[in-house]
C-alpha cells in the first residue's frame, strides 16, 4: 500500500515541475517578435486595433512610404517609379519619427501590371534612393516578386544588375496558388537559393492559372493554418502578411479576407491573429502546454508506479 507520505511527496514533486516546466514553456514563447504583420491599404479609416488585440501581430506596411496611427512597428516601401518624389521627400522624417529599422524594396516589378521594372532599373532606382538608408542603420528587404516563374529570375538578374552596389538584407517574396505544400517548398527554395531570411508580405489561396477553381472557405482556413504554422516554424522565415486585411480584395478570392465589408474583423481575421487557436504561434504555446502536461503525468505515474 502507498502511505500518505509518498502521495504528498509525489504530488510535491508535481506542482514543483508543473511550475518550473510552466515557465519555461511561457518564456521560450514570448522570448522571440511573433512574425504576423498586416499588409495594410486602409489608411485610418479602418481600425487595426482590432488585429492587434492578441499580440499576435508585431508590423504592417502600407505599400508606400505613408504609416498609420497603430502601435506596432511600421515598415515602408519604395513600391515603384511613381513613388519615389513622395518617398525621397518623406523618409528620412519617417525614419525618425516611427523608428523604423526596416525599408521593403519594390513590388512586383516583372509584372507589367505593378511597378514594371527592369532588373536594371531597380538597381539603379534601389541605388539612389535604398541603399544610401544603410548608413542609417535600415535593413533593406528586396524587391517583392509575384510567384510567376519570371520572379526569382528577376531577382537573380536584379543582384547581377547591382553588381556589389546593393545591400539585400532579407528576400521579400509574393506568392498565390492552392496548394500549401507547394507553398512551403517554394519559400525553402527561395532561401536556398539566395541564402538569405525570407520575408512573405503577400500570401493567399488564390488559384490565379483556373478562375473556375478557387479555394473554398474551408480549404482557406486549413491552406492558412498548415501556412502560417511552417512560416512560425521556419527559423529563416522572419515575417509574413496575409493578403488582405481589406474590404476589396482586388481581384482576390473574397473568403481570403481578414475583414467583412464593413472593416470589422472576421472569424478567417480571428484566426490569422490566433484569436481562435488556429494555427500560429499562441497555438504552438497551449501545444506546448498540453504536451508538458502530458509529460508531467507520465512523469508522476512512474513515480506512483515506483513507490507502489
């Protein structure tokens, strides 16, 4: 028979590793920036507050030089020829003023349809008005290509084109289609190829090759969730952002918003900020707590089992 005495030093023993063990699981998650940001073309007239209530999301960009009033970090963009008056004149002030430590390069420049840039010109246009930013201490994101072959040819000829004059801090990249494996193997392949961290700052389920063949809204909460989940977990994957937290997706399957039509936030909203326990980094955190309490148990059984 067990006595009392070794069920108090048992249950002792428990509490004691419950605590430790808690903490450390609390700790290793709010030790590292969540990767979650917003792609934000909304201006103030939408509140973003209502994405930042999880802590989820750490940054936005506005795909211009322009921030909001948002208590999270801002990171603008040069988006192409027709902003560089606008950005030249405002960022040096914005650099101050929102204390940014990162600028996004230009967007979709292969595609004639955005900002339609030669590999030559946006070394020179990246030249004169990104790369002098480094002295300030900026870390420089490259130009974001859309997930058509001709993107990553465009950035290898882009690299080639700087010939040594341009600091390329981190690849930013777009990517759309259906399939989530196919996703994760096209980012991994971006970072072997150019070997440096990844940020995705446009992402969907999106079939743009079949128009008659877009996800369903279920197939888009499970593409975000197995997504969002190996971009959390990829050590070299430093930022992501969903497309769209707005209310026209431009062309975009509609059940890939984060907001119904009148700004509020939705349930697919809900999970991208793992309001939900969908998929990202909070979920990882209760999974870790429920594996520790697993493990806990066992770990008291085998003392039960040795007292016995």
């Amino acid at each position: 028979m067990i006595t009392t005495r070794a069920l108090l030093f048992a249950r002792s023993i428990f509490v004691i590793a419950s605590v430790v063990l808690s903490n450390i699981v609390e700790s290793g998650a709010s030790g590292s920036t969540p990767k979650a940001g917003l792609a934000w073309p909304n201006s103030n007239y939408v509140n973003v507050n209502q994405f930042l209530t999880t802590h989820k999301v750490s940054w936005y960009y506005t795909w211009s030089p322009y921030s909001i009033n948002a208590d999270v970090e801002f990171v603008p963009m040069l988006w192409g020829q027709s902003q560089v008056n606008e950005f030249a004149a405002s960022i040096d002030q914005t650099i101050s003023r929102e204390h940014v430590t990162a600028v996004l390069g230009m967007n979709e420049p292969q595609q004639s349809d955005q900002s339609n840039l030669t590999p030559e010109q946006g070394a020179q246009m990246w030249k004169t008005y990104l790369e002098p930013l480094r002295a300030k201490g900026i870390r420089l994101g490259s130009p974001a290509p859309s997930s058509a072959p001709s993107g990553k040819v465009w950035i290898q000829d882009f690299l080639q084109a700087c010939n040594g004059g341009c600091t390329v801090d981190f690849i930013a990249l777009h990517w759309y289609d259906v399939d989530a494996t196919a996703f994760e193997l096209y980012v991994q392949d971006f970072y072997e190829t150019f070997k440096r961290p990844i940020w995705v700052t446009e992402w969907a389920c999106q079939n743009f090759n079949d128009a008659a063949k877009q996800c369903s809204y279920d197939d888009i909460v499970r593409f975000m969730n197995q997504t969002q989940t190996f971009m959390d977990k990829a050590e070299y994957v430093e930022r992501y952002a969903w497309f769209g937290a707005m209310e026209n997706l431009q062309g975009v399957n509609v059940d890939d918003a984060l907001m119904d039509k009148a700004g509020k936030i939705n349930s697919l909203g809900r999970q991208y900020i793992a309001a939900q326990g969908i998929g990202g980094a909070l979920t990882a955190r209760h999974l870790s707590k429920r594996t520790f309490r697993t493990t806990a148990l066992s770990f008291l059984s085998a003392i039960l089992s040795e007292l016995l």
